[in-house]
C-alpha cells in the first residue's frame, strides 16, 4: 500500500463515471470531475442535471483544498434510510 505524507495532496485528474447494481429499482451514478473553483460547481451540475433529465434527485459534493479550504453538500431532497 502506498503512503502519502502528510503534505502530499490528492486530486482527482480526469472525469470518472460509476454505476453500481441497481438498488431497490433505483439507478445511482457517481461521477467525479476535477474542478478548478467553486464557480465551475454550477455550470457542471448543469451539464450533469441535461444529460440525466428524469433523474429524481442530483445529490453533489465538492471540495477544493490547497489552503483555500471549501467543500459543500447537497442530497437534493434525498430521502435517508
């Protein structure tokens, strides 16, 4: 197993897509793009809500680091359990 230092920095380099085996008849895609600052956030959920239109909730995360700590969440409605 690798270690990172403490002061190494991870990112995600490229655009990646993943969808598990449905769950109770319901479809959950993940995908993960890097992103350069947080007003980049709108225009890819944008994208991502046009390319899956009858999606019922676009649930989204993000965070940017390298001293300008930000991160934020949304389940959009999400029901828990």
């Amino acid at each position: 197993m690798s270690r990172v230092p403490m002061s190494g920095y991870r990112s995600i380099t490229r655009r990646v897509r993943a969808e598990p085996e449905k769950t109770k008849g319901s479809r959950h895609i993940a995908t993960l793009v890097p992103i350069g600052s947080a007003e980049e956030v709108e225009d890819l959920l944008d994208e991502l809500r046009g390319e899956f239109p009858i999606a019922n909730h676009h649930a989204y995360a993000w965070r940017l680091g390298r001293r300008g700590e930000r991160s934020y969440y949304s389940d959009d409605g999400e029901p828990s359990g």
